[in-house]
C-alpha cells in the first residue's frame, strides 16, 4: 500500500495474487477464510447513527407513550402521519424482485419527462385498529396537501369508526410537510379540521433523526413497498392496488385513495392568520407537543 494508506480494498484473488507475488503459494478460499479467522467478513452499511441526536430525545418518547396510553384508555383516535417518497408513475424499474412467468421489460431510464405523473402517496396509520389510508397526491407534497389527507380519512374512515371522537392524537416527524417548523401545517389543522369538525387535535412530533420509530413508517410503507417491490408503477391504477392490495399476518388492510388535486407550493402564513389559531404549547418541549382547538 502507499504511504499513509491505512486500508485497502481487494478481493480474495487479487490478494491470492499478491500473497503469490511474495512466495506464498495460496489459493483464493483460503484466503477467504484466514479472512474470517480474523472476523473479517464482506459487510454493508448499517444506518445507525443520528447526526441530529437532540439532548431531550428520550424525555420525547416518554411523552409520546403517556400521550398514547392516555388516547387509548379513553378511547379516543390516534393516527400515526407521514409522507413516503414520490414515485415517478410509468413504465420504469421498482426496485426488489417478484414472481412473474416473464421479464417486466422497462425503460432503461428513469426521466421525468417519460412519466405520466408523479404519485405522493401520504400515509394514514390507526394505531388501535391496524388499518391504514393511504393518499396518493398527484402534485406537491405540502402541509396543505397532508392536512387535506387527514381531513379525506375524517370523511371516508374516521368518523365511522370513532364516532364519539373529540379529540385526535397525531404522531408526526419533526420535519417535512407536517414538521413542527411549517406555520400552513398548524393553521390549515385549525381551519380544516378543528373548525369544521369541533375536534380537539394533540399533536406530538418524534424527535429529529427519529423517523423510524414513527409507526406508520414501519407499520405500513414498509409493508407497502414489500409488496410492490419488482412491479413497476405504470399507472395511478396499478399503484393504487398494489397500496390496497397490502396485508400482513397481524391483520393489516389498507385503503388507497387518489388525490388529483392542485396543491401550491410556498403559500406563507402572516402573524396576524397565526392569532387566529387556538394553539396550546404545552410545557415540556412545546415545539413538538401543542394542542390546537376552538377554545
């Protein structure tokens, strides 16, 4: 190796080769497992740290936890809320593998301009029931778009199932489109939901870097994007009923919904629109925990 070069990447041939090269006469597997006698083995990444690990992470999930177990013994709904990435709508590749008799042959590119859309599917997830909602925006992922998601389920699903709701907990992340930071995410909470339903919302944000423990994230899209992975996404309709065709063991079902509508991005919110808003922060971490109501 140079000097100062500290490691080295080479496989068990090449160093076959070099050992060779020395006078030592070895062949490639046992290279291979003098490699292992050494617990050194071939190894992927693991995502594991946190580059925004905040000093009051844990006292959030303790919050969470009460809050949840509080929403349980009344009974009242908790919802578990997140956007999955965009998926271009067309004949392209998807990753994972499926059984097929045939190839899926797809185009070689991904460009945008050989899409038919773009879906946004926004995740709705019921922690006592096990069911999810899905929405499939076709526009921006905006706080307008995720509360109008919301308000969808309220109409089609949750005032069926909790009809004597009259308060709503929703586990959100920290950032995105229903991040803490977005004014449109609070005042269109207010003014679509509170105002029009009389519903008393708690919201709780999971810290930052802490995604993965939003339920909704490994509760339903992991499973969502199992069960699509090696089908391409070649229309709204096929995504749709890969989303409601989603089930587990444990009794998950899901419904999918199509959004067409036009949603605008950057619309800002004044001082004066954000008075209006009957928002309680409460006093542990109010950033990531306030309850927005009538009164």
């Amino acid at each position: 190796m140079g000097k100062g070069k500290i490691w080295t990447r080479r496989s068990t041939r090449t160093l076959k080769k070099e050992c060779g090269d020395r006078g030592v006469s070895v062949c490639a597997t046992t290279v291979s497992k003098l490699l292992k006698d050494m617990d050194y083995s071939l190894r992927v990444n693991r995502k594991t740290i946190a580059e925004t690990r905040h000093p009051n992470r844990n006292r959030q999930f303790e919050i969470i936890n009460e809050t949840k177990k509080y929403f349980e013994d009344s009974g009242q709904p908790i919802i578990s809320v997140d956007s999955k990435k965009k998926e271009l709508i067309g004949n392209f590749r998807n990753e994972g593998k499926a059984w097929t008799k045939i190839v899926n042959e797809v185009l070689a590119h991904d460009f945008r301009s050989q899409a038919i859309g773009v879906g946004c599917p926004f995740g709705i997830y019921e922690l006592l029931t096990n069911l999810g909602t899905v929405i499939v925006g076709t526009s921006y992922d905006t706080p307008e778009f995720a509360v109008e998601s919301i308000k969808i389920w309220l109409d089609e699903f949750g005032w069926k199932r909790y009809p004597c709701a009259k308060e709503l907990l929703i586990l959100c992340d920290a950032g995105g489109s229903n991040g803490f930071r977005p004014r449109l995410w609070k005042y269109a909470l207010y003014q679509n939901i509170c105002k029009v339903y009389g519903l008393s919302i708690r919201i709780c944000h999971y810290p930052s870097g802490a995604s993965k423990w939003n339920p909704v994230e490994h509760r339903l899209f992991s499973f969502i994007s199992k069960n699509w992975e090696g089908n391409p996404l070649r229309s709204y309709d096929v995504m749709l009923s890969l989303i409601a065709g989603t089930t587990t063991r444990a009794g998950l079902l899901v419904q999918a919904i199509l959004n067409e509508k036009e949603y605008q991005k950057g619309i800002k919110i004044t001082d004066d629109q954000m008075k209006e808003i009957n928002i309680n922060k409460h006093s542990v971490l109010p950033d990531w925990n306030y309850t927005i109501s009538l009164n």
